[in-house]
C-alpha cells in the first residue's frame, strides 16, 4: 500500500498514527469554539459602507 504515488514514499503507519494523535486536540478546539461561537469560516463584512468614515 505504501506506493510511489507522486515521486515520493508515504509512510502510512507514520500518517495514521498521527491523525490519530491529533484527533483527540482537534475535538478540544472543535469543544471550546462551539462553547464561544467561534468558527473557523468566518466571513469579513466586504460592505464598503460600514468599512470607510465619508466626510
């Protein structure tokens, strides 16, 4: 299973274990963000009107 996909070796074991790793951090930030209404796709209000003061 561990091919040459794109001119390189992919250790598979070494990729699983850290998904793994990490999984249990990212259910953490996932818990705090929805505690605090944060979210990751936040979109910047782009309305001209209520970015610039006009004199």
């Amino acid at each position: 299973m561990n091919a040459v996909i794109t001119g390189g070796y992919f250790d598979l074991e070494k990729i699983n274990s850290d998904v793994w790793e990490r999984l249990a951090l990212k259910k953490v930030v996932n818990d705090a963000m929805k505690r605090n209404g944060t979210a990751w796709d936040y979109v910047v209000d782009q309305n001209a009107a209520s970015q610039y003061v006009r004199e």
